[in-house]
C-alpha cells in the first residue's frame, strides 16, 4: 500500500487514465446539501489567498497493472467515488460555461486535461467511468446541449442542474483556483499484497455512511476479478437489489431482507447495526461456486420478500388481499417464516387453500396478542424458529399446533380473554392502520360488496357518544351514567362505528344522529348501508346497556375474523423459565431464580435482580455506563450523598444507582441496558408460583 498527498486536479489529470467505480460500490447518492457544501468550501478557499490546501479525505484504488482493451490504466476505485464523481460534474459545469462564453481554450484543456482521454476510442473517452446506470447519465452531460432532458432519473442529473445553476462567470474563475488547491490522500493498493476489503472496512469515510447492504455487496464482489465481478453482480446482485425494495416509497430494504434471512438460517436476530458482521461470520466465502449457492437461496427468496412487501405484485386476489393486511399490520417479524412458505407454495408443496390460512392463522395470533397488549418482542423468536416446527405432510396442522402449544406471554389469546379485552381495549386512539384495519375487516367480513376504507376521506370514525357530547346527553342519561360513559366506554369498540357523515352528526343526541334527513341526504344512522350501523336503526336510546350489548354483537364477529385454530392440542409442559423481555408484569411478583449469561441467581426478589445483573454488566464493560443514555437513566453517580439518589445502591467500590423504583421500572431500566449492551438474549427468569 503506498499512500501520498496528492492535488485532485494533478490525479484527474493523470494520462491516458480511467477511474473505474465497481460494480460491487453503492450508487452515486451525493445530495443537494453535500454539493452545496463542496462548492461553498471550493469558493471560500479559492477566495482566500493565505490557503494553499483544502483537504476532502482519501481517495483509494487498487492498481493492479490492469490496462483496457486500447491500452488505458484503469484504477479500480474503492473509497471516494462520491467526491470523485461530484469534482467530475464541477469541472463539466466549467466546461459548458466556457463553451458558452466562448472561451476556447478553456474548453480545451478542462475536456482534455479532466474528462477525456483524448486518443482512446470513442467508447472508452470518459476518464471517470460509473457503473452502467451512471455511465449514460454522464455522457448525457458531457455532450448534450441546454434544454436537452435526459430520459430516466439520475442524482448526477440533478446535481449536475444544480451546479449548472450556481457556477456562473462571476465565479468560475475562483472556483477554478478553489479546485486547485484540493487535496487528497491517495492511497494506492496492490492486490497481491494488500487486503482490499480490510483496508476498506476500516477507513473513515467523510462521505455518506454505507449501509450493512453495501458492505455486503462489496464484501461479495471486491476479491473478485472484473469478469466474474460483472456476471456475479448482474445474475444475484442486481436482481436482489431490484426485489428487496419498498417500492411505494422507493426506499431500498437488502439490509433488511439480509437480516431476514441470517434470522431464517442462525435462529437469531443480528442487531441492524450487525448485519455485515454476520452475514461475514456465516458466509467466509472462499471459492465463487461457494459464493453461488449463498446468492442463489437469497435470490430464490428475495422474488416473496418483495411480494410481502409490496403486496400489488402478488397476481392473485385472495392471496394479494392477506398480504395486504399483514402489510398494513406491520407484520415484518414473520417475514423470514413466511419468505419460506411463500416458497414452498410457489413449488407446489403446499396449495392455495393452506397457503391463504396460513396467512390467516398469523394474523389472528398477532392480532388478538395486539388487542390483549402482549409484548411484540415474543414475536420475533417465535417466528424465527417456526418453519423449523411445519411438517410437510401435515403442513398448515403443525404450524397452528405450535403457536397454540405456547403459553405465557408468547401464547395464542384464547375466545374468552380475547373479547374481555377487545370490550375493554381504547381502540380509538391505537395507530390509525391498526384502528381502520380493525374496522375494515369488521364492516366487510362475508360482504360480497367491501367497503374500502383506508385511504377513503368520506369513511371516518364516529363515536356515537361523542367526544364533547350536547348538553343534552347528560340530561337523558343522567350525570352519573354520563361520566361513567365518558370516562370508561367512549373509545371502546361498542361506542365506535363509521360514517360518511361524521360532521354532520357531530355532538347531537342520539335520535337526532340516527334519523337525520337534512335536505333529503339521509345522514342519519337509520338510511346508513353499513353493517356496523345496522343494529343502530333498531335501538330508541343509547346508554350503558346499549353500548355493552354492541359490544357483544361485534366480539362474536371478531373471533369468526380473527380465528383461533380448531384443532385439538395437548399444551408442552414448561418449566416457565422466559427471557425477561417475553416476561410478564413483575408488579406484585416474587422470583424463584434467574439465570444470567448461563449463570443460576438465587435471587427472589426483582430488587436483588436489579443489582446483580448491574454489578455484573458493570464489571464487564463500564465504560458503556458512560457513553451511553444507560448511566444518566440509573443516576449514576460516585457521590450518593450529595446526588439527590434516595436509595443509593453500589454496583461496584466507587459506583451508586438509584434502586428506589417500582419493579416496573427496575424491570425496563434493566431490559433498557441489555438492548444497548446488546445481551437481550442473556436474562432469563423463573416466577415464584
């Protein structure tokens, strides 16, 4: 490796040269606010006669001694093509501007001293040479006129507009001096000494932070010769990148569907921060068929990761419609499940019927867990594990027999502790996709002739008690009844239904809401064509009874929606040792031990938990206390006595915590440290019976 100071303007203009950008590097992504940054740095230095240098980070390329086909070196760019690539679109701006301002030789030695080889063959001119999607968007600049657009979208068109727009002939001639002065460490490497990929992990890059996603890809493709590069990149990689995107709000999700699979393959969930390292952990690669096989299971996979994620491209209605709901549900924990399931149905192990329940059967123990507030963390292990539990010729049986077989917090709600909580669960003011995808399925269940309502202004929420109710409520109700619905029924699901009336109806009495006909546009709940507002055309008033009744009604329809599986099971027998993040709420709960990195507490107490498992993580890494929200969030603190703690415990000789808490706050203050430590898996309890 051989590193040096080097002016840009020299290195650009190195002869008879072609920066090459792999295809294994992430897309040109400089923004607007990067571009208006360089320039502003460019203009101040080119203004200020007492700066000889700007330094802009490093720039590093492999030489290799490889030459093109008519003779140019090409240096293969590893670190720096965003700054490479944005310099390039300066110096074209300067270029056009002095073909405009007729300066002709300007023009010349700007193309040919920065952009073009000037003896090379047409194809192969372009000093900077991009990855194919770039490459045109390049050329387009270089040699189209004012006016002329470009078909597609590029961020080197974009910026290229804006630098067209802010380089003018008040200034060119400082940003040119600004250019010169650019510095860089050029750093050269050798392929037969050196590790392109070590020395690329570990540099610290003044541009944008690569995702796990790119690291991956360049971790795939860098130790690979260009031929292989290019045919591995366009077989796998291209068709993973264009598969795993949210294509409704066009957001790239390869680190996401690569976490999903490492979950699916180690029975664990990388943090996301972890992905690379994993991915890196599991796969060593060593040979390119090795290489292959990784590629190929994720681009099998990817082709149902995208139809999870973007349920339009799923041809089948029925199917279509279940991924729409556990896309609206958030469902991404059973991703790496159902990528799997997905598969098997696409090869005909399972048919459409099994495939259609056994995204019902998800659903429904999601749901009804939502509804009883069971922790959303269980998900993520039940799932990671559940295609491990399907036997092929009992497919669809033995997933529902495993989720049915769970207890404690990771368990399947049963009909009765279900419709309790749904009667009693504030569902108004739970996230607007939960709440309307509620009552969608509500008002649509069996109903050849659905009502959309996402997405639908005219359909909103009514309360039938309403929010500010008219004076005249609590007349007809009378003032105990009145609060005792206000302050304990009126976000409930029985004082709940829809309405394209909603303003009209507003606060006004019930009989008033239910016959109202203004100017003959039948408003009112009587004329309404919706199931949840049948039954209102029966009742005379609305009161407690009314609303508990409408409650009922709606329970039984959801436990027909939301079904839990007939099938008779025989629950496993447990232990009831559970990770603390899948435990229950500890408030007025003994403990009968914990177990701690692999180690049995005799601890009964919530509080002697507490201080054991910070003494432990305190002697193990301290210094996490200190550069983490942890150490400000236990009042950590050398000097208990002037600190305002009002039960300083020592978790070790010169360290205090408050430990004067509720068992809840011990308990989220301690799962808190494990998230940041990254030791979630490490805590597991025993409750006292």
């Amino acid at each position: 490796m051989k590193a040096n100071e080097t002016k840009v303007d020299k290195f650009l203009a190195t002869n008879e040269t072609t920066f090459a950008i792999p295809v294994y590097q992430r897309n040109y992504d400089w923004t607007l606010f990067q571009c208006k940054q360089l320039l502003h740095d460019i203009i101040e230095t080119g203004k200020n006669d007492k700066t000889n240098a700007h330094f802009i980070g490093s720039i590093v390329y492999v030489h290799d001694d490889v030459y093109t086909a008519s003779g140019l070196t090409e240096l293969t760019i590893i670190d720096g093509q965003q700054r490479l690539t944005t310099i390039t679109l300066i110096y074209i701006s300067l270029y056009r501007l002095a073909k405009e301002l007729d300066n002709q030789m300007l023009v010349n030695r700007i193309q040919k001293t920065y952009l073009i080889n000037e003896f090379a063959p047409e194809e192969e001119k372009l000093k900077l040479k991009p990855t194919e999607n770039n490459k045109e968007a390049l050329r387009h600049i270089l040699n189209s006129t004012d006016g002329e657009e470009f078909k597609g979208y590029s961020k080197i068109i974009e910026n290229f507009d804006y630098f067209r727009s802010a380089i003018n002939a008040e200034n060119f001639e400082v940003i040119q001096r600004g250019l010169s002065k650019l510095i860089f460490v050029d750093i050269a490497l050798d392929r037969q000494k050196d590790n392109p990929q070590r020395i690329f992990e570990s540099l610290n890059s003044t541009g944008l932070e690569l995702s796990q996603a790119d690291l991956i890809r360049n971790y795939i493709l860098m130790g690979l010769s260009r031929t292989n590069q290019d045919r591995i990149y366009k077989s796998y990689w291209e068709v993973i990148e264009k598969n795993a995107k949210d294509e409704t709000l066009n957001k790239t999700r390869v680190s996401e569907f690569i976490r999903d699979y490492l979950t699916l393959k180690n029975k664990e969930i990388p943090n996301k921060g972890d992905v690379y390292a994993k991915f890196k952990e599991k796969y060593p690669t060593s040979t390119i068929d090795e290489l292959e096989l990784v590629l190929t299971e994720l681009k099998s996979l990817v082709k149902y990761y995208n139809k999870l994620t973007n349920p339009k491209n799923e041809p089948d209605k029925l199917i279509r419609i279940q991924l729409e709901y556990i896309n609206r549900l958030e469902i991404n924990v059973a991703f790496p499940f159902l990528m799997k399931v997905y598969e098997d149905f696409s090869n005909d192990i399972i048919d459409k019927a099994t495939f259609i329940s056994v995204l019902s059967t998800v659903q429904s123990f999601t749901f009804r867990r939502f509804i009883l507030g069971l922790p959303t963390n269980a998900l993520n292990k039940i799932f990671m594990g559940l295609y491990d539990k399907v036997e092929p010729n009992n497919y669809l049986f033995s997933i529902q027999k495993s989720l049915l077989q769970r207890s404690g917090v990771q368990r399947f709600p049963r009909n009765t502790e279900t419709i309790n909580a749904l009667k009693e669960k504030d569902v108004y003011n739970i996230k607007p996709k939960n709440r309307t995808y509620l009552l969608e399925r509500l008002e649509n269940f069996q109903n050849n002739e659905p009502v959309a309502i996402e997405g639908n202004s005219d359909i909103t929420i009514e309360h039938i008690f309403p929010q500010n109710p008219d004076a005249k409520w609590k007349i007809e109700l009378g003032a105990d009844e009145y609060n005792l619905i206000k302050e304990n029924y009126l976000n409930t699901i029985g004082n709940l239904t829809l309405s394209g009336n909603n303003g009209k109806l507003s606060n006004k009495p019930f009989l008033d809401k239910k016959v109202m006909n203004v100017d003959g546009k039948e408003q009112g709940y009587t004329f309404s064509r919706l199931w949840l507002n049948r039954d209102l055309k029966e009742k005379s008033k609305w009161d407690k009874t009314e609303i508990e009744e409408r409650a009922n009604t709606i329970s039984e329809r959801f436990i027909k929606i939301w079904e839990i599986p007939k099938i008779d099971i025989e629950l496993e027998a447990t232990n009831d040792e559970i990770n603390i993040f899948d435990a229950e709420d500890p408030k007025h709960k003994k403990l009968e031990y914990a177990i701690f990195f692999n180690q049995k507490l005799e601890v009964t107490q919530v509080a002697k938990l507490y201080i054991e498992v910070f003494k432990q993580l305190f002697d193990l890494q301290p210094e996490t206390f200190f550069t983490s929200e942890i150490g400000d969030r236990l009042s950590l603190t050398k000097t208990p006595e002037t600190s305002g703690l009002r039960q300083a415990v020592p978790i070790s000789e010169t360290y205090f915590i408050e430990a004067n808490i509720d068992n809840m706050g011990k308990f989220d203050r301690i799962k808190q440290a494990l998230t940041i430590f990254g030791f979630e898996d490490e805590l597991s309890i025993k409750y006292a019976d």
